[in-house]
C-alpha cells in the first residue's frame, strides 16, 4: 500500500498508533504515519516505495530483510569513479559516495547504523595526515558498515588496528619506553578508547545512569591504568613494516597498506637494532572490575622477544578484552546508539532493556549489535510517540534533514552521482558531512546540555551544539535552495537538470487540493505529528500563490520550505 490518499486521524502524543487496516503486517506498521516515523528512524529517510514495503512485511521481516542486505560499499564507489582518468579523487567524491549510499543504497538500516558508529569511533579528514586520503576514510568506513550487524568486540578490534585510527590517534608507531632516549609510550589511544569508545568516565548502572558512593560518582579509570594500556598498544606500524623501517616505512606505492591492519613487526636485529617496540617488560595496570579475567586486571611482565610468551596482537586481544567484558560497555554503547536512532533523553529504563540485551543476545553471546539494533528499533519507548513534556526525541542532524528531504523527493541525477557541491559550498554549507568532525568528540558531545530551557530541565540535546546562529542561517540557504529555488521539479521553466525531484510531479497534481498536499508532506517529513495550528497557517499561507504559479510547482515548493524549517520538524519525536 502507498501513502494513502485519505486523511488518517492524528495521533495524539504518548499514544502508539493503532488504526489498523488489512493491509497491515500484524505487529504493525498500522499505518502510514507509524510506517515513516520507524523508517525515519531506521534509515536516511521514508521513501513512499519504502512505506509501502514496510507496511506489507512489518517490522521485523523488514529488519530481517535488512540484517541481510550487504554492504554497498564506500571504497568500491571511489573506485568505481576512479576508472574514469579524468576525474581526481578527493575528499569532495568520498562524501559524494556516502550521499550515493544515503539515497539510494539498499543498506540502509547497515548505513544508518554505519554513521551512528561513525558518530562514536571517530575519525576525521580533519587531521592533516588523513586529508589526503580518501580510499583509505573510505575504507574505514566500511569497517564499520561491514561490522554494523556483527560483535562490538570485533569492531573495537579492527579500528584499533586500522592504519587510520593508528595515524589520527597516534596510535600508529607507538614506541615502548626507552628511558635513556626520553620516550614515553603515547596515551592518546589508551585514553580515548575507554572515554569515547567502551566505557566513559564513571561506573554506571546496567540502565546508564552512574553508580553513587556517599552521593559520588565512581571513576572507571586513573592514570595508571591509561599508562598500562598505552603500553599495550606500542609496535604497531604498516602490516609490511619491518622493524629496521619501523621509524619511515610507508603505506606502498599503490597505498594498499592503508587496508590491511597494522601489525607489530619482531626484529631480526638488523644494524644492533631493537628487536622489537611492543613493550612485553612491566607489569601493566588494566581495567579492574567484579569478574576480571586478569588476575586483578594486572597483565603481568613478559619475558623479551624472542623469549615471550605471547606475541604483541595477542596482547593487544588481551586489552581489549579487559576492555569489551567491563560492565560498562553495555549501558554506554546502548544509551549512545540509542541517541544517534531515537532520542537524547532515553528514559534509564529504555537504556537498561537495550544493555540487558548488549550482555547477552539470548543465546549467550555479549555484544552482538544486530540484536541491539533491533532492541533499540522495536522497544516500546521508540515505538511510541512522546509527549513534549518527556524530554524524548532528538533535533534532527544537518545531514539527515538532507537525506530526507531528497529521499522523499526521490531526487536523482543524469549521471548517477549527487554532487558533493550541491551542499558543501563556500557560504553556504551544512555543518556536518561523515566523518568530517572536528575532534574526536564528534560533532557535538552526547551530554551536550544548551543554556535555557533545556538547561532548567536538564535535557541534553547534543545535536545544538552545532545549532549555531552563523550554521543556522547558512543551512537555511541550503535548505531554500534545495526545496524552492534551485531544484524544482522535471517540468518546471526553471529546473535545474543536474537534479531532479522526481516525486515533485505527484505533489504537482495536489496543488489545488492543499488538504491532500498537506496530508502527504506531514507523512513524509513529519510522520503524521503536524499540529493543526502548523497545518493551518502552511496551508493559509501556500493559498497566497496561484494554483498554476511557476508551472504549478510554487505551492509545492513553498510548502515544503516551510515545513523543513518549521521548529515542529526540526525536532524528531
């Protein structure tokens, strides 16, 4: 079933919808409005094909559908485009290729959760070091596309061991102590891994909020343990380094090593050379917690190279095992993913069923981020349309409102390829793109707390860090530009032909029946929660334009302009 043609009553808040149809899958979707807010949250944005589908299969056959689907790829389209000899490869074509994968890949539940990855295993063409490197960001990226649906320990262990993780938390070429020469292991992986990737600062409950001691909150790690796992991580270098190269070897002349993990090469004792710059001497202080493998998380000093005992990848597997089995990592994976699909404020109840399922999938299995997808997507808290009093939801991202925009608009282009500079030009520009934050904190922190209101109400809202007065005016203009002026429709005097809105022709033959328009923007964008007041004043206003003005496009556009800058979409509920 298509969006329907009839009017659907609203919804009101705090109530899931349940007007069911014989259309209808038996666990729902029931209806239009909940078909595109699930798919609004498990993908780049509803499509009216993708209603449909979804309406007839349900939730879970689609997420089966989608659990299955493989990835489609980042670095195969940078290689696809690079066969043409006259096209350069930037980074401008890498963030076109994740455009590419957004709107039209079939993936899009493995690369919605793909960029919530990308959101918290951070890296950045940022660093100076990686700018130059798009087949290797794009690379990355498909690290985590490809482990989306797989075990957060394996995705822990392939980005510590990617040569772009290595490179933009110095990570790569770590050197064990060497007293006489004043170095020291460095900490900067050590540290980020457990504060960003794992476990975060304080001990915390399995529902996420943070265990008190005397009203305290209760650290998760001190210095000491940064400094023995930053121990850990030394002598990891390109997969085809050997050690006498260890200080200047490079990725190849083809720069296939930026693909394959690091290793940590052992000597031959070439030149008087070290053998080795793993640090197996000293004891090394990791995480301590109830149930530890490690004998008080102690991994204790090893016999020099070549007499060890273990080689420095089994070490580094060691690590990070005390890392992925700290009772953290559960609560705090979960309330993050939980933020990047759902909402900001997930009640500690929501956290805790999501962490419950984190630590075991129900046969046993910790980690599995397939099934905390799908707890995240079908808990009760998702699925239900919050109140404006319960603090849920989450302002949509800069990108995302891209994505849905064009998706519903079925955009597409003459040579299948969405120009990065449709939205990233001097001026006016969106202030977010994959894997293009600034730090390693992301985009926003996911504490995030904005002054006012919000501040009163101890809301975070991570997503208005970005909201700022210079972002907002200047991803107006994208948005005027993307809705009313610039791309219209396949009949209009004054399209662009570069892209083309192939659903605005549709909308087109609504534009004397504002109602039906209304009706169809509101599942599209809003998922049926346009308030009447909204609704009346788009609809007073789209009546101000002739209903043949600019080819009969005018009201459509204009409706569609008010509606994505309206405050009512902009926050996601």
């Amino acid at each position: 079933m298509l969006l329907a043609l009839g009017f659907v009553a609203q919804a009101p808040a705090g109530t899931l919808i349940m007007s069911g149809d014989f259309d209808s899958a038996a666990e729902g979707p029931h209806n239009d409005y909940e078909a595109a807010r699930f798919l609004t949250q498990a993908t780049f944005g509803p499509t009216p094909n993708e209603i449909g589908r979804l309406r007839q299969m349900g939730y879970n056959a689609w997420l089966n559908e989608q659990f299955g689907t493989a990835n489609s790829g980042h670095r195969a389209y940078l290689n696809q485009i690079a066969a043409d000899p006259d096209i350069d490869i930037y980074q401008n074509v890498r963030r076109e290729g994740w455009m590419q994968r957004a709107m039209f890949a079939p993936d899009q539940l493995r690369q919605r959760t793909a960029f919530a990855l990308s959101e918290i295993l951070v890296t950045s063409d940022k660093a100076g070091s990686l700018g130059g490197e798009p087949f290797a960001l794009a690379h990355y990226y498909d690290i985590l596309a490809n482990q989306s649906f797989g075990n957060y320990r394996e995705v822990l262990e392939q980005v510590t061991l990617s040569p772009v993780m290595g490179y933009y938390l110095s990570m790569f070429r770590n050197r064990k102590p060497d007293v006489a020469n004043n170095i020291r292991p460095d900490e900067n992986y050590a540290r980020e891994i457990m504060q960003l990737f794992s476990i975060g600062l304080v001990q915390l409950n399995l529902d996420g909020t943070p265990v008190l001691v005397n009203g305290q909150t209760v650290p998760t790690y001190n210095q000491e343990t940064i400094r023995g796992f930053a121990h850990v991580f030394t002598g990891f270098a390109w997969n085809n380094c050997p050690v006498r190269d260890f200080d200047w070897c490079g990725p190849g002349s083809t720069g296939d090593q930026w693909f394959v993990e690091m290793a940590a090469p052992q000597g031959n004792g070439w030149d008087n050379l070290p053998l080795t710059y793993h640090a197996y001497e000293g004891n090394k202080q990791l995480l301590n917690y109830p149930g530890v493998t490690l004998p008080n998380g102690v991994m204790t000093a090893q016999p020099t190279y070549p007499g060890n005992t273990q080689t420095p990848r089994q070490n580094l597997e060691t690590a990070l095992d005390n890392i992925f089995r700290h009772p953290n990592v559960g609560p705090f994976v979960s309330k993050l993913l939980i933020q990047r699909f759902v909402s900001s404020n997930p009640s500690p109840a929501y956290v805790g069923r999501v962490a419950a399922v984190f630590n075991n999938n129900g046969s046993g299995v910790r980690g599995d981020l397939r099934a905390v997808v799908r707890a995240i997507l079908t808990d009760t808290e998702a699925r239900t349309v919050p109140t404006d009093a319960s603090g849920r939801g989450k302002l949509r991202e800069p990108i995302i409102r891209v994505t849905q925009l064009w998706r519903a608009l079925g955009a597409t282009n003459r040579t299948n390829r969405i120009q990065d500079w449709y939205i990233h030009w001097p001026g006016n520009s969106i202030p977010q793109y994959a894997l293009g934050s600034n730090t390693v904190f992301n985009f926003f922190l996911p504490d995030y707390i904005p002054p006012g209101e919000a501040a009163t109400s101890n809301l975070h809202a991570p997503e208005f860090q970005i909201q700022t007065d210079n972002n907002v005016v200047a991803f107006s203009n994208v948005l005027d530009g993307l809705s009313r002026w610039q791309y219209t429709g396949n009949s209009s005097e004054w399209l662009d032909r570069d892209l083309m809105l192939n659903n605005l022709d549709s909308l087109r033959n609504l534009r004397t029946n504002p109602d039906a328009l209304l009706e169809r923007l509101d599942v599209l964008f809003m998922s049926g929660q346009m308030s009447p007041h909204m609704r009346t004043v788009v609809k007073n206003y789209i009546l101000t334009f002739g209903a043949e003005e600019e080819g009969g496009y005018k009201r459509v556009a204009e409706a569609i302009w008010m509606i994505v800058m309206s405050p009512e979409y902009v926050i996601e509920k």
